[in-house]
C-alpha cells in the first residue's frame, strides 16, 4: 500500500533530517512548516543517498525557497566529478506524479544555471555559484538530475517530454548528463539498494 511506504520515508527523512533542514524562510501555521521541511527533507535525502555524502552536507545542499527556479538542493561530489540537480515533490496521498508544469521549471532553471545566469536564482542557489562555476569548467564533471516524489505514478508525457529535450540538448556532443527518477518505489529502494533506481540516460 502506498501509504504504508509513504508513512516509511516520511519516518526515515524525519529521523535523518529533523532540525539540520533551514526553514527560516518559512512562515504560517504547523502544517505549511511541514510541507515545507517534508519537501527539502526528501531533496536532501536524494543527495544524502545517491552521492552516499554526510547527512549536515545533504542539508546544506537544500536551495528550495523563493527564486529557486525550480532547483529545490545542488550539491557537487569532488570525488565522483558529479554535479547533482534536484527537483522534490512531497506526494501527501502518495499518488500521482509532479505536475508538467513544475518539471518545465526545473528544466529551464538548469539551463539558467548552465547558462551562469545566477540572478535569477536565490540566495540559497547563490551560495553554491563557485562550485557550480568550478564544475561547469570542467570537462571531466558529469551532471545528474534528480526527479524524486512521494507519488507512485510515473512521469507524465508532457514532462518526459521536457526533460527528453534538456538531455538531448545537453547531450548533443557528447554523454554528459544523466537523469534519475526517484518515484515511491525507487525511494524505498535506495535504502536497500542503489542499482534499483531508475537511471535514465
């Protein structure tokens, strides 16, 4: 049942992540503080497991706010040489998939970064321009994607269409950039096991 693995990461993001998340920006009643801690929470857990970094630097990588621009965590693995983009929708009912609308955000938002037009972005987002500067340079540095919900649907055509043509925009010359859909599914999966997650190229 999909509330029972919803109710599941809602307890593991929780435990991993409960006061090391910024929500200063965050005003209103109980229940908009949660929304808001549940979807940076869920960003930041993607990180935390795909580039297998420290929880308080999976917390930091967190830019969703106002003027994310659609890019809710960056974080970049100096080891690795990967860049990771990530989009989160927190799915209450656990059902469904984000919005076309959304995943167009966050398609254009990468290019802005890609294009270093940092003004359109935040101050979360400004605080990671050097890193994001440093790998843009850099021809060894490898980009992933990252579209993770709660929902159990998969992507609709609309917004598989918009990220098919970031990466075949990004790809023309050569293999650059990679994109990992974490749905309900996958996100269970990651606790267990990496190579079950949806890698899509």
């Amino acid at each position: 049942m999909s509330v029972i693995h919803l109710n599941q990461i809602k307890t593991k993001v929780v435990g991993l992540f409960t006061n090391k998340i910024d929500l200063a920006d965050v005003s209103g009643d109980a229940r908009n503080l949660q929304n808001h801690f549940l979807t940076r929470a869920l960003a930041a857990y993607s990180v935390h497991t795909l580039a297998n970094c420290p929880v308080e630097d999976a917390a930091l990588s967190v830019t969703d706010g106002g003027d994310d621009n659609g890019i809710d965590a960056i974080f970049f693995d100096p080891n690795e040489k990967r860049l990771f983009l990530v989009q989160s929708k927190w799915i209450h009912d656990g059902l469904g998939e984000p919005d076309a609308a959304d995943i167009k955000k966050f398609c254009d938002g990468v290019r802005d970064l890609f294009n270093s037009d940092f003004e359109r972005f935040n101050k979360r987002v400004k605080t990671h321009q050097a890193v994001v500067t440093e790998a843009l340079t850099n021809p060894r540095v490898r980009y992933t994607l990252v579209l993770v919900y709660t929902g159990t649907g998969t992507v609709a055509a609309h917004g598989r269409r918009d990220l098919d043509d970031l990466l075949e925009e990004m790809n023309d010359t050569s293999e650059m950039m990679s994109l990992s859909l974490l749905n309900q599914r996958a996100s269970m999966s990651l606790w267990f096991d990496r190579s079950q997650v949806i890698l899509l190229i």
